[in-house]
C-alpha cells in the first residue's frame, strides 16, 4: 500500500467550530476504545524518574490530556496549530510544533500526528521536542490493509462522519513499521537518544519511545540504541 498524501477534513480550516468540537470529542472517545490512551498512560507509569508535566503535541481540543490528569494526577499542557474555541479543558497553547519552542514538560507525547507530517518535518518535530523535554511518546496508525479493513468494519460506523473519513485517510496516510523506525534514526542519529518502537497486535497502532537522556557521560555522541518490537 503506497502512503497517502490526501488531505483529511479535519485539516480544513473552514470546518466549523461547532463541528470540531464534536470531532474532538469523539477522537477522545475513540482513542479510549481503541487503547491508545490506556497505552499511553502505562508508558507514563513506567518512566523511571517522577513525571510531574505531560506535553500534549497537536492536542486538538485537550482530551486526552484531561484524562491523563485525572489518571496520573500531574500538570499538563498542550500545543495545537488550531486551539479549540471557548475555555479549553487544560492549557493549550497555539503554535506550530515543528519549529517553535515549546514549553518544558518531563514527557512529550503525540497521538497520530506523526502521519499528518512530512519525513522532514517528522524529523524536525523530534529533535525540536528534544529542547524541552527529557521523553517523547509517539502513538500512531500503521499502514497496512489489515487495520484499514478493521477500521471500517468496526470503528467507522460508530463515530462522527468526519472521523470515519478521516480514519480510513489516516491509515493510508501512516508509516509503516519500518518507515516510522527508519525516519526516527535519522531523526536522532548522532545523539545517545535511546528508542523503543512496539507494534500493537493486528497492527492496530505503533508506540516509538525515545529517551533523550544521554547513556553515560562518557558518550563520544555517537551512541545510538534502536529496537523494534512486535507484541
């Protein structure tokens, strides 16, 4: 399956609030279902220094960060391109990701925005993060006919119209396992950045953890660890 470059509906800038809203709403509710939040939040557990701030990169309208409050009891905040209207539920700050700084957080994380980005600016986005925080958590689609069937058979008929679009966009538009692992060396190559890249049964989602942390003072700058894993 070739990637996709269609643009998805969510990312016109004349849809209304009023439907982004609902949108959002729904997103946050199927990344529920789907266990992108639940996966999430077991990785934040499992950080090995105390988590006290979550960054939420193209948060949409707060969602899942307000769950992850809720959940882990810590400060969160988000940055998104286009910032809901109206009181948010968490902090939410407007900016563009790729190339503005961003406020400091222990752990960064960003829910299938990876697929809506070119492979530079892709790049780009994880050494930026880099700047502010010590952890990135990178959920995402894969593309492969497998989970795009699935979508459509057991998602797409119960969410907002838009999202049932989108979805089936989405996974088309995704990395493969081994694009995603493959941009992501690139991406902190030269660096002693750590990574761990798990692919979810019936490849419903890919997680790419990166650790910024350097390995050991003695680095020369070169050490790099990559492993993927499917579970």
């Amino acid at each position: 399956m070739e990637r996709s470059f269609q643009v998805e509906r969510m990312e016109n800038p004349a849809l209304p609030w009023e439907v982004m809203r609902e949108v959002h709403h729904d997103l946050t509710r199927v990344h529920r279902w789907l266990g992108n939040t639940a996966a999430i939040v077991r990785a934040l557990r499992r950080d090995s220094l105390p988590v006290r701030r979550v960054l939420d990169v193209g948060c949409g309208s707060g969602g899942v960060l307000l769950e992850i409050r809720k959940q882990l009891g810590v400060e969160v905040v988000g940055v998104d391109l286009r910032p809901p209207a109206g009181p948010p539920l968490v902090p939410i700050l407007q900016g563009d990701a790729v190339s503005c700084p961003l406020p400091p957080a222990d752990v960064a994380i960003a829910l299938c925005l990876a697929h809506h980005l070119t492979e530079a600016d892709f790049i780009a986005l994880i050494r930026n993060v880099g700047r502010s925080c010590r952890r990135f958590l990178v959920l995402d689609l894969v593309r492969h006919p497998l989970p795009l069937a699935l979508f459509r058979l057991f998602v797409a008929p119960w969410v907002h119209p838009v999202n049932a679009s989108d979805g089936a966009v989405s996974i088309q538009r995704s990395y493969l396992a081994a694009e995603m692992g493959a941009v992501v060396r690139r991406a902190v190559d030269g660096t002693a950045a750590r990574v761990r890249h798990t692919v979810a049964p019936l490849l419903i989602r890919q997680l790419v953890d990166i650790d910024y942390r350097r390995a050991n003072s003695m680095s020369d700058g070169r050490d790099f660890f990559f492993r993927h894993q499917s579970r």
